[in-house]
C-alpha cells in the first residue's frame, strides 16, 4: 500500500510540475516565429505609449489599476520621471524603429521628446521629474517628497534648477542627440544643442562639476550645509556627463565637447585621495576634500565610487589615447589589495563602503535615537577597527580591473582607439535570447500585452538602509518592461 502511495505522490508531482510548465510555455516553440514577436511587441508598445504614458513621459511603476503611481519616491499623475525612466524609454522606442522600421514605434520616441522638451529647464538641464501641473508642486514637497524618516533629501526641497544625479541630465541629452541624428530635424538639434551647452556652462574652471546647476546654496539641514554646489562624483555622475560629451563629440564633431571631457578627466586625476589612501570620494568641497553630502553619506572615500572612477579614467585613455588617465590606477588597486576585507568568488573583493580618510580605517555608523531640527533622523559615523567589519560593504570585480588595465597598460601606441571602439561602441545586433525566456516572456504578458508583476515601492517611512521595509503593489514596472522588449529585440534582430 505504501508504494501505491508513492506512485500515486510521483504521479501528482509530475502533473503539478506539467501544469506549471503549461502555464510558463503555453505558446510552443514551433509558433514562436518573428512576425508573433513583432505583433507582441506591437501590441506592448502601443499600450504602454497610449494608455500607461502621460503626455509622452513615464514614471517608474504603476499600480495595475492606476491608483498608485511611483517615480523614486510617490509620484503624481501629472508627473513623468526623467531620472531612469523617460530618455530610457525613448532611445528604446527609437531602437525599435531602427529594428522593426515601423513608423510607429519613432512617433512614440517624439512623443518622449516633446515631453522632455517640454519640462527642460531654460538653461538646458533637467529636475528630476517633470510635472505638467506646477500648482500642486509644493503641496507635494511638504506633503510626501519630505516625509520619508531619512534619505532621499533631494526630495525635500525644490531648488527649481536641474542634476546630474542619477544621469538625469546626461541621460535626456543623450535621447535627444540620438534622435536628432536618427531624424535630422532641427526641431531636436535646439534642445539637443542647448542641454550640451547647459553642460559645458556648468563645469567648474578645474574640470568637476556640481551635482545641481545653477549654483545654490539656500537648502542647509540638518546641521549641514547645501551640498548641490559640490564637486560630485556620487551615482556617476561625473562619469556619465563625460560619457555623454564623448558620444556627442563623435557624433557632432564639436571639439568643445572633446576638450570638456577631457577637463573632466583631469579633474578625476587631482581629486584623487593621497598617496596612503589613493581612492576617491563621492563629493568634495572647494577645497577638493571629501565632504558631507546628505546626512548618511559621510565624508569618505567611497569604494564604488573608487571602482568607477578607475574604470572611466581607463576609458578615457582609450579614448583619447593619453597614458596620463592611466597613472593614478596601479596606486589605487595597491590599495584596494591593502584594504580589502574579504576575498570572495571570482577574485571579487568585499570591501567597505567608506573608508576614512585620516586613519584609512572602514567606517561605521549608528543611527542615533535623537532627531534634527526639521525632525529626522540623525547619524552617528565613526572609524571601525572591528574583525569582521560589521558596517556597510560593497563588492568590487578588482580581479577585471586589474586584467584590464594591464591589457591596456600594453597597447601599442596608435592603437588605443580600435580597443575603445571594440569595448565601447554599441553593437548593431543583439545576441539571440534563448527561445525559452522568449516563450516565458511571451506566456506571462496579461490582456493588455504587457507583464504585471509584485514591484517593490517606496512609502513616506522608507529609508535608504537596506533593512528598512518596502511596500509591494501589483502593478507594472517600467524597467521591467524595457528589460522584456529588449530581449524580444534581440529575438527579432537574430530572426529570419
């Protein structure tokens, strides 16, 4: 009887693993043909830019009935995020014509553009967001962008100026000069052309830049003062202006762009940390020393920051073919290999988050029961000598940086621009997705043709430490979307 039992238990394991299979592959491989997928893709495009979009934009998620809406933090209906959301979705829309060269698809990337354009600053540069109703503006401020306990403080206060944050900036003017050169049409080349001189306009006389411009100084808290006007090198935002003056110089010819990368590069060199800390911090002040930023980014010398900068500096050498870019890289990873405190898989090594800069010692921080001024919470940061650091880390692939720059390190002069070509150019086509993530993201769209899924989102009482709670709505997320519709791109591009 016991082993009628278990056949009968392998039987109902087979049948629950068949049904699961069904549902994940309904659509058999032999129907999985181009023209499913670019019906598919169609279908998703025209849903997302009709019915989910508002004037062109996007935000970051939506609840699947629309009652909730999120950029990096709650957002309005009239909102759109230009802050990974907006350009993405545009130079997306925009491949997809290139791909497919249906009409449709380029409508959709004009119609992001008008959007941005719209909500550009007059001086060239972008906010994070976009809003088409400016008289509920500050009643949002006050009563959601600020509530959260700690972190996101560049929500509580609306300098009306524009960032390099989080590409926000770099990423609209890199959409606007692709679209340009896909249509030629003057009615791009002026935003286009007005957001690179925003950037140049913005970049200090040493080669850095601010995090916001126009320069501000009127938002000190929390017994700090403004940071906007800081030299910032924080979420890459050095690096991704200086990616988008590379691009635009190749693209426009404009020497201007050329020489203001360069300057930026130059500034990476100098704001290098001395010779028994070679790192680099997130943000300096005038003096080019590691400074407060918000309250929970001390000033410190920032590992992924660290990683990035040697990463760009390396580039830049490919690029330009100037083994200057070059120097401060050996004395950075020595120190990493000094300072690291874990080895990981892969020659990955686990190292703090910050380090201090006068004892080169990992930092920690508590966060302490009292509260600012304005009411939110404050930090405590100190030096730690504790084994096993039991504060923040992050991982480095310092195994491929050192491969790489000792490849580079050996190229032969005249060279360097062929390797850069290689690494950095955007390749025409795809790699061909494997057909069953293809079915998978076929087999799991809803009515409408699009994926809804749980999406992790912000609430007034998020913070920005990791073991904070997050809230999950059933809704679409746009990064989602845009990770599907590229590998169906792939799918079509690699199809006969």
């Amino acid at each position: 009887m016991s082993e009628l039992k278990k056949f009968y238990k392998i039987v109902v394991v087979l049948l629950m693993f068949l049904n699961s299979f069904i549902a994940i592959y309904g659509q058999s491989a032999e129907s999985l043909t181009k023209e499913n997928v670019l019906s598919v893709v169609r279908k998703a495009s025209d849903y997302i830019a009709n019915v989910v979009s508002y004037k062109g934009g996007y935000l970051h998620s939506y609840a699947e009935d629309f009652s909730e809406q999120y950029g990096e933090v709650p957002a309005r209906k009239t909102q759109i995020w230009v802050q990974s959301s907006t350009p993405q979705m545009g130079d997306l829309f925009l491949d997809l014509y290139k791909v497919t060269g249906d009409k449709v698809y380029l409508e959709y990337a004009k119609k992001v553009a008008g959007a941005l354009i719209y909500g550009q600053h007059p001086l060239g540069g972008w906010h994070y967001f976009i809003d088409f109703d400016k008289r509920g503006l500050n009643e949002w401020y006050s009563s959601v962008a600020s509530q959260f306990i700690r972190g996101y403080e560049e929500f509580r206060y609306y300098y009306g100026n524009c960032t390099f944050d989080d590409n926000v900036t770099q990423g609209a003017t890199a959409f606007l000069l692709h679209l340009y050169k896909e249509t030629l049409d003057p009615a791009y080349f002026v935003p286009m052309n007005k957001a690179l001189s925003f950037i140049l306009m913005a970049q200090y006389p040493n080669g850095g830049w601010p995090q916001r411009y126009p320069l501000r100084y009127d938002y000190s808290h929390d017994g700090f003062d403004d940071y906007t006007s800081n030299y910032t090198l924080n979420d890459d935002a050095m690096n991704n202006t200086i990616n988008v003056l590379i691009e635009a110089y190749e693209e426009l010819g404009n020497e201007e762009y050329l020489e203001a990368a360069r300057r930026g590069g130059d500034f990476l060199i100098i704001a290098q940390g001395p010779e028994q800390l070679p790192a680099w911090s997130e943000q300096y002040d005038m003096n080019i020393q590691p400074d407060w930023a918000r309250t929970h980014e001390p000033p410190a010398f920032g590992i992924r920051q660290t990683a990035h900068t040697v990463e760009m500096l390396m580039k830049l050498f490919l690029f330009t073919g100037d083994k200057r870019y070059l120097r401060p890289v050996p004395a950075t990873l020595k120190w990493m290999e000094s300072s690291k405190l874990k080895v990981l898989e892969n020659g990955v090594y686990e190292m703090a988050r910050y380090y201090d800069p006068k004892t080169n010692l990992p930092i920690d921080f508590d966060i302490l029961e009292e509260k600012s001024r304005e009411g939110y919470t404050t930090f405590h940061y100190f030096a730690s000598d504790k084994k096993p650091f039991p504060g923040r880390t992050q991982n480095v692939d310092f195994t491929r940086l050192k491969n790489d720059f000792e490849r580079f390190s050996k190229i032969e002069s005249g060279k360097e621009k062929e390797w850069y070509n290689k690494i950095y150019k955007k390749q025409v086509l795809s790699s061909k997705p494997n057909n069953n993530s293809i079915l998978q993201i076929l087999n799991s769209r809803n009515e409408n043709g699009i994926w809804i899924e749980n999406v992790s989102v912000q609430d007034v009482k998020l913070t920005m430490i990791k073991d904070d709670n997050r809230k999950e709505i059933r809704g679409i997320s746009i990064k989602t979307f845009m990770n599907n519709m590229s590998k169906l791109m792939g799918y079509i591009q690699n199809s006969k």
